[in-house]
C-alpha cells in the first residue's frame, strides 16, 4: 500500500512539473509573440489570436494569472517532494539538502529554461493556442487575480511608480524603417526604396527638390511675339510659368492645352495669353515635401513656386517632382540628361552646374552635403566663397570636384571624380 502511495506521489510530482513547464513557458510565449501577426491573424478569424490580444492589452492581468499558478504549482512541488523525501529517508537534514538540490534543478531545467526557451523560439505558432487556456483560467479565478494585484498596485503607489498604459501599438518612425530595412525577405527591393523614400518626406523639403529659378522653363509677355511662338512651340512643358519682363515677377502660369483650345477660333497674342494665365500658386521653401503634397491634393494644383521668407523667386516645383523623389525617374517629356548620368571609364563625369546634388548623390552614389545648397553650383561657390575660375579643382566629402565653365557668375559645368575609398572601407 505505500508503493502505491508513493507511486502516486511521483506521479503527482512529474504532473506539477509538466504545469510548472507550461506556465513558464506561457508566460514567455506571450511577451515574445508578435502582436501585429496576431493582429493579422485576429483580422483574419483566428479566435485564438483575438483572445491572445486581448489578454496582452492588460498585461498586470495576465502575468498575474500565469505567476499565480506557477508559483502555487512550484511550491506544491518543493512540499511534495519535501514529503517523499520524508517517507524514504526519515529525518535526515542531508537527504533533506540532497532533495531541495534536486527539485531545484529539476524545476530550473525542465519547468524553467527549457521550456522558455521552446516557447520563445515558436511564439507566433503556440500564442493563439496557450491563449485559451489563459483566458479561462483568467475567467475562472479573476477575484483570485484581481487581490494579487490589488497589493501589487498598493506598492507600486508606495513606490510612486505608475503603471503605463499599453502602447504596444504605437511604434516611432525609426522603429518603422528597422522594420522595413529588416523586411528584405518578404518586401521586394523597389517596394522597400519607396516606403524608405516615404519615411524621409517630412525631413525633405521642397527647396530640396525643386527646379532653381535659373532652369525655369518659361515665357516673358515683354518678348517679340515671334519669340513667344517659338518658345511655346518647342516646350517640352504642358505647362509653363510666365512672367512681364522680369524673371522673377511671375504674373500666371500657360496651361498649353487651354491655349491651343482657344487658337483654333482666336489669332495669337500676348494679350490674349495674359487672359488665359491660371493664377499663380506660392510655397514657402521650407515647406516639407509631405505638407507639400496634402497642399496640392487640397487645392487641386500640380504646380507652385517656391520663394523665401522675403517672397523672393527661388525655383519651382511639380507634383511629378515629389512622385519621382518617391518611386525614382518614371516617364518624361523632357530629354533628362540626369538619366545618362554615368561615371566613364576614367571615373569621372561632366555635370551642369544646375544639378540638384540630392539626385547627383542618388545616381552617382556620392555623399555630397545638402543641409546647405541645393545645387552643385551653390555648393561650389559655398565652398570657396568665391566665384571661381575655369580650372579650379577642389574637394568636397571626398569628391574631387574640377570647374569647367563658368558664366554669369555661376559654374555652368563642373567635372566630378570618383572618390577614392578610404583604406578602411577598402
């Protein structure tokens, strides 16, 4: 009759170690799982993924239901262990001190790290199924739960310690482009670039990708009719910006498609242009390229110009400018010498001094500064505070940089180098 008893207490044993395992590992396969897959899941029907979040939305709960059982399934470990030591050996304090060594490690290995470790490794997988028994276990004995935490609130207020409300939700922009850097196995590269490029349009502004005022493609009303027709008549542009004899006086912008409407009953002048001018649409330099594009979807624009604090002309800016700044180069009317843009077989290239240097650092993989000028020219002329001469070589974030031309006060074309790497890279 006592084999009997003792059987049955060995078996008790190991059944309380088998609980003891699947609380630990509970309570790990809950912190660890990824609430934004079980989000999909939940959305997708999955009941054990719904009750899973529902049970991480109170968090002091849930630890509460798993470290209340697991410790009253440890403790009924060590007292029953404790008693079969007793019925073996007697009252023996070292078969006593052999026993609790024993059902330690029994616990730290069997209920403790291994299957922690099991449950961390397969989180995702085993959440919305430990989810249910959670949940009833919470249901069954949430008076039970509730006193447990009822003193752990009291000592957290003691401690002027406030719990946080759950914020497992919300995630930073930087927390966001780690995950979509980390994402490589299940976001193709384009995909990736774009939502990267999405990240960076609050920092980016609209001076940053803007056409300088110099490269404004446009019509002045003072010129010859004659030179009107043949400006209109060879732009690549459906659009145009006008102006009355002074480049920076923008009086409208020439919507072509109205203009050759009106042709075909109407002769051409620069009177009738002047009727058929939309009104010009004016942004602040800093405006971020985000803002930008909620401006143009509210105010039904594909087009403004930028100026500065002082409502000085600085360039232009599309709609198609920030689209491109997101998706790269996608369709043009105009030739675009940026897209032959190419290092030669000496390792150098011809660039016009216009060139935005964020697109001359995209294409030509540089890493030329643009927290001041925009343009390869007002980083030059930045560099030597001075307008320099033909021949003048520079270097500028490890590009040697040489001015082939210069005009009007400005680099009209510079040829860029190769950097060398530095040995460490190399």
């Amino acid at each position: 009759m006592s084999d009997i008893h003792l059987t049955f207490q060995i078996a008790a044993l190991v059944v309380l170690l088998v609980l003891s395992a699947c609380f630990s590992m509970s309570e790990t396969v809950m912190m660890a799982a990824n609430r934004y897959r079980l989000r999909s899941l939940a959305a997708q029907g999955n009941r054990g993924a719904g009750l899973a979040i529902d049970l991480l939305a109170r968090t002091d709960r849930l630890l509460g239901v798993i470290l209340l059982f697991n410790n009253l399934v440890n403790t009924a470990a060590a007292t029953l262990v404790s008693v079969i030591t007793l019925e073996l050996f007697g009252d023996e304090r070292w078969a006593l001190g052999i026993a609790t060594l024993l059902v330690t490690f029994a616990i730290l290995v069997f209920a403790e790290i291994t299957p922690k470790v099991i449950g961390a490794n397969n989180a995702d997988r085993l959440a919305p199924i430990v989810a249910y028994p959670l949940s009833a276990l919470l249901r069954s004995f949430y008076f039970a739960v509730w006193f447990v935490n009822l003193f752990s609130r009291g000592l957290l207020a003691l401690l002027r310690l406030k719990p946080r409300e759950d914020n497992s939700g919300a995630l930073s922009v930087e927390e966001l482009r780690a995950m979509v850097i980390e994402s490589g196995q299940y976001i193709p590269h384009k995909h990736r670039s774009i939502l990267m490029n999405l990240f960076d349009l609050e920092s980016i502004t609209v001076e940053d990708v803007m056409t300088p005022r110099g490269a404004i493609e446009g019509v002045d009303l003072s010129d010859p009719e004659d030179d009107i027709r043949r400006q209109i008549g060879t732009s690549f542009h459906t659009r145009l910006a006008v102006f009355d004899g002074d480049r920076e006086h923008v009086v409208g912008v020439l919507h072509q498609r109205r203009l050759l409407s009106n042709l075909l009953d109407e002769s051409f002048s620069a009177e009738r242009i002047r009727e058929l001018l939309a009104r010009p649409y004016f942004v602040p330099a800093d405006t971020p390229l985000y803002s930008q594009l909620q401006f143009f979807q509210e105010n039904q624009q594909r087009l403004a110009f930028v100026v500065d604090e002082y409502g000085e002309l600085l360039g232009l800016i599309t709609l198609e400018d920030i689209i491109e700044e997101l998706i790269g180069k996608f369709t043009t009317s105009t030739p675009d010498a940026g897209d032959r843009m190419a290092w030669n077989d000496e390792g150098s290239v011809l660039v016009d001094g216009s060139a935005n240097l964020r697109e001359l650092n995209r294409k030509l993989e540089l890493e030329l500064p643009t927290d001041g000028p925009k343009t390869l020219n007002g980083l030059i002329l930045e560099h030597l505070q001075d307008i320099p001469e033909t021949g003048v070589s520079m270097k500028i974030a490890d590009t040697p940089i040489e001015v082939v031309q210069t005009q009007d006060r400005m680099v009209r074309t510079a040829r860029l180098f190769r950097p060398v790497p530095r040995p460490e890279e190399q």
